[in-house]
C-alpha cells in the first residue's frame, strides 16, 4: 500500500511540473470540495474555511479521517479522501 502512495504522489508532482493537474474530489465534515491533485490536508482546511466565509484559526484542528485515524496538515490527499474536524 506505501509503495502505491508513493507512486501516485510522484506521479502528481511529475504531472504539476508539467502542467497537467487535475481537481479531485474530497470531502471536509461531509461537505464536497474540489481541490487539485496532489493537495495537502491543510490545503483541504483552508479551502474548507474560505468557502464557509470563516478566519482560518490559528491552530489547526485536528484532523481524522473516515476511520478515525488523526492525520497531519501535511498528508496528501487522495480522491474521495474523506475529513473531519471539529
């Protein structure tokens, strides 16, 4: 499964430099997002925020996903990657 993450993240980061990233589709305390490839979870919450018309707070919530399990600001973002906080 690692191997299969690393794979796809290279590949988005090839396609950026080239100029073809795409959006995907995620969803944030079950509200639909569409982000570019390759984002970040804090890249998801900030969206999140400016779509809501709300200040980003200045210490990131935490994060979990689906499964329950915390997630950093830092993780990529697959589709249909599915986030929650509070």
């Amino acid at each position: 499964m690692r191997h299969l993450i690393t794979e796809l993240v290279l590949s988005t980061i090839e396609k950026r430099e080239k100029g073809e990233s795409r959006k995907v589709k995620i969803k944030v305390n079950n509200i639909e997002l569409e982000i570019f490839e390759g984002a970040k979870v804090k890249d998801a919450l900030r969206l999140f925020y400016a779509r809501q018309n709300k200040q980003i707070p200045k210490q990131m919530p935490i994060v979990r996903d689906d499964y329950g399990h915390r997630v950093g600001e830092g993780g990529a973002l697959l589709p249909d990657a599915k986030l929650w906080f509070e």
